[in-house]
C-alpha cells in the first residue's frame, strides 16, 4: 500500500466502547499508512471509550471533561488535527479497503470541499446491501434526506458526481475549508448540522462530490442516544433553523408555500404517532432565535438576492 499522508481520521464516541472497538480495528486493518486516527471521548462515565481507543497503537484520545455532544466533539477534533484532510465516523462505522484512498483523490482538485463515501447499512457480509447514503440532498420546502436512503444498492448509486451535501456519519472534509465558515454550529447538538454545513461550504463557493469506490459501513445503532422527547424536539429545532440560516434571499419567497405545506404535513405525521408536542415546541425555539438567525444571515459570504440554491443541487422536490 502506498502512503497517503494529509488525513486525520475523527471518531467521537459516548459510551459505546463496543461499537467503537469494531470501528478502530477496521480503521487499523485499511487506513493509508501516515494516517492520524483521533478518538474523541465525549466524556464517557468511567473514561471507558478512551480506555478502548487506547488498546489500539498508535490512535491517539482526547477526552472532553463533560458531554457536550457531537458538533462539539468534532470541533475539538477538527482543530487538534495534524493533516490538511479530515474524515469525521460515527463510532457505529466500519471502513473497506481502498476506502480513503479513492475518497482522498478528489482533493487533488482545490474546489472541492468534501466527499461523501457510499455508505450502507449494517455490517460486511450481512445479505443484500441496502443503502444509508450516497450523499445528501436537500428540498426547497426544507426537507433534508439521504440519496438513496432505505434502497437496494442498484447502479443509480454507483455512480459518482457532484452531490448537495455529505453526511457527517462518515464524510471527507478539507480541514481549513471547515475552519473557514465555521466548522459544524455547536448551538445543534447533533442533528442536521452537516446540512448546515453543505450549506455554508456553497455559500464560500465550495464544490461537495459523492465518491461510490469509497465504501463505509454503517450499524445505525443511534451513538448518540435514543429518539427520547428532548431529542425528538432538538431534531425539530435543528430541521428549521437549517431551512431559516440558509436558503438563500431569492429562494426565500417562493419556497414560503412549500414549507408551510411540510411543516403540516410532519405536524400531521407526528400527531399520529403521539409526538406532536416536542415537534412543535422544537419549531417554536426555532422561530424565538430569529433575531440570531438573521445576524447569521448577514455574515454568509455572497448572501444576496442573485444566489440561488438551485445552484448547488437544492431541489424543488424532495428526491432520493
């Protein structure tokens, strides 16, 4: 195998010192020789996830002291490494080989900003494949999905090609590109802020590409916690204050019907399933910051009427 220098590899972890030795030894068995491979340790009880990272050689931990979530944990990720290119995994991932490699090739173009790997569902070898990701997209209405999520790996999704956005499960990012428009917004928690992301990386003129030779695993075992009321009503918060932050001045208007049109329908949704309550309160803290999310706004570089999203793959249908 040849050395591919220039990537950091972050996986932050709570309290899933299972998942996470699944992940480290797939990670040790394929990544590039010169690769940095950095355990964040979202301050695990009995510091048992930096107990775990440190049984492999050669991966380095950095415990946070109290639990602050996954944006944060990344961030302190993010700013403490050593190379140029950052891959961020959940801890319920597992890698391939030739993985990185075919994901690290588009960087060799400076106008790209970040790969999404195809990712899918459950672990090596269990029956047919089905897919969690081949990148994200994004509805005018603010509905925010995975390509291809659910779905039977069919040849739609081996191919390549420029994409909206990435999902943090397992995306490639240039580091310093991050850094510049801000690195994932730790006010989210978790949820729908590599959405905002895709976002803000368009805004600087940033190019996102889908990579299908770069292939990740995914057990989606929820690291992050059960769907619980709080979390449900920080996922709501989150969906509206990505469609609030970003769409750009001229898309504002006319996507207004569109999403008046999903917020009923999701309120609809969640009623059924005797959810109401936290989807709508996660809408109203939403709406309380926007003076927040105006200042916001203002400070996106080019926010002005003649951007359009459309521009960056941001559809006038939901698609998958």
């Amino acid at each position: 195998m040849q050395p591919c220098p220039g990537l950091t590899i972050v996986i932050p972890s709570h309290n899933r010192a299972d998942l996470l030795h699944r992940c480290l030894a797939s990670v040790r068995q394929y990544a590039p020789a010169g690769t940095e491979i950095l355990v964040v340790d979202d301050a695990s009880p009995n510091g048992s996830v930096s107990q775990i990272a440190r049984t492999f050689a050669a991966v380095k931990v950095l415990r946070l002291e109290r639990r602050r979530g996954f944006c944060a944990a990344v961030n302190a990720g993010i700013r403490a490494a050593c190379h140029p290119i950052v891959e961020l995994l959940n801890d319920d991932t597992e890698v391939s080989a030739g993985w990185a490699e075919a994901a690290l090739a588009h960087f060799a173009d400076s106008r790209i900003a970040a790969v999404a790997p195809l990712v899918l569902r459950g672990a090596p070898g269990m029956g047919t494949p089905l897919v969690d990701s081949a990148g994200d997209c994004y509805f005018l209405g603010g509905i925010a999905g995975k390509r291809g999520h659910g779905q039977p790996l069919s040849t739609l999704y081996l191919q390549g090609g420029e994409v909206f956005g990435v999902s943090a499960s397992s995306a490639f990012y240039r580091r310093q590109a991050l850094l510049d428009v801000g690195a994932f917004p730790e006010e989210f928690g978790a949820y729908f802020e590599d959405v905002d992301v895709a976002f803000r990386l368009h805004w600087a003129g940033h190019r996102l590409v889908y990579e299908p030779e770069s292939l990740v695993w995914h057990r989606l075992s929820a690291s992050y916690g059960r769907p619980t009321r709080r979390l449900l009503e920080q996922q709501s918060c989150n969906e509206e204050r990505v469609f609030w932050r970003n769409l750009p001045n001229g898309d504002l208007l006319r996507a207004a019907p569109w999403h008046v049109a999903v917020l009923a329908a999701k309120a609809y949704r969640h009623w059924q399933a005797g959810k109401l309550l936290p989807f709508l309160f996660g809408r109203l803290r939403a709406w309380a910051e926007m003076p927040h999310i105006l200042h916001h706004r203002r400070r996106l570089k080019g926010g002005n009427d003649s951007v359009h999203s459309a521009a960056w793959g941001v559809e006038r249908r939901f698609w998958k």
